[in-house]
C-alpha cells in the first residue's frame, strides 16, 4: 500500500482517498481534501498559510534537518525481492518512526523552553499595571500603600480656594497703587508721514 502526500500541505493520502488532479503535461497533483485543491487552483503559496507543513519548517517549528527524515524519502530505485530484506526494512520503520518521535518531542520542548517564564512575566505586568480593577482583597502591598498615601480631596479643595482669595487680595492692592498713581500729561503733534498724510503723535511734557 502506498501513502501519497498532499501536494499543498504535506498530509497523507491513503489509497482512494483525497484529489488528483493532472495536468496539460501530465504530471499529477494529489491533495488530501477540497481545500488543499481550491487553494491550489488560486495559486496560493503554501509557505505563507500557517496550516501548511511548509510554512512550519520554514519557520523553525518542526524538524527541517534530522537523518530520521532521509528514510521518508520516495526512491525510484527498483529492488529484487529478498525476505531477509523486507523483514530488516520492516524492522527499521518501526525503529525509525519511534527515534523520530522522541526527536520531536525533545525539539517541541527546546523550542518551547522560557515560554511559561515569558508568559508569567507579561501577567505580572498585566496585574500590577491594573491594580484598580481588581477586588481590595486581592491587591498588592503596593496598591495598599498608594492607597494610604492618597490625599484627602476636600482639604485640597480648601487649599485651592485659600490660594485664589490671597490672589485676588493682591490683584485689589496692585490696583490701588496704580490708582495712586500721578498721571502724567501728554501732548499731541502732527508727524508727516513718507508717503504723504499726517499722523498723530502723543508727546510727555
């Protein structure tokens, strides 16, 4: 039994399941479902879909060099018939499939290493950033001692009110002394002006 693999996403096809479509120079295409095929016939680039096995090696999730995927290669080489072969060949497919599981599994976990780390640190950002939306319970030293630190608002209200009645007590004697004041008599003479005309031009005695 031969296992096909989609053209488009690399899935496996088994025998008188999926899509083939052949082509004017009669090369075949085999895909896994309709999806695969429509996207193929809107020439979509597989390595820019997330669910495509070849945007996942070309962005360093899965296994891209391992000796393991050698084995998976299709050669057209044809072999004479020998049980001992078939039997040692049969033997190494279980062995490879199980040494390629456990590589896989050890690259998931290099590849995933830090995440939790990462994770808990954005949500201790997260938390610490939003202390007011959480319940008093549950809040931080910190928020409690911002929270005792906090000014009362009516006494700065009356701050604010005594600051502007000492600004106005100011303002009123500022004005008085103005008012106090001599005024000082001016006189007014005509100047000629450059193009013509008389302007008026107020003179201190």
């Amino acid at each position: 039994m031969r296992i096909e693999t989609c053209y488009f996403c690399s899935a496996p096809v088994y025998p008188s399941k999926g899509i083939t479509f052949v082509r004017n120079d009669a090369r075949a295409f085999r895909f896994c479902k309709s999806k695969c095929h429509k996207n193929f016939k809107m020439k979509r680039n597989p390595r820019k879909l997330a669910w495509t096995k070849s945007f996942r090696r070309a962005h360093g999730k899965e296994l891209t060099v391992d000796s393991t995927l050698q084995f998976a290669a299709r050669r057209n080489v044809p072999t004479r018939y020998n049980r001992e072969l078939i039997q040692t060949t049969l033997k190494a497919m279980s062995r490879v499939s199980e040494i390629r599981a456990r590589r896989e599994r050890a690259f998931y976990r290099a590849r995933m290493r830090g995440n939790k780390e990462r994770q808990r640190a954005e949500d201790r950002k997260l938390v610490e950033e939003n202390q007011h939306l959480l319940p008093p319970s549950e809040r931080s030293e910190v928020q409690k001692e911002e929270e005792d630190m906090e000014v009362d608002v009516e006494k700065v209200k009356e701050k604010v009110a005594r600051r502007r009645k000492e600004i106005e007590m100011e303002e009123e004697e500022l004005d008085s002394e103005v008012e106090e004041l001599p005024k000082i008599k001016s006189k007014r003479k005509l100047k000629m002006k450059v193009g013509g005309g008389v302007e008026e031009m107020e003179v201190d005695e």
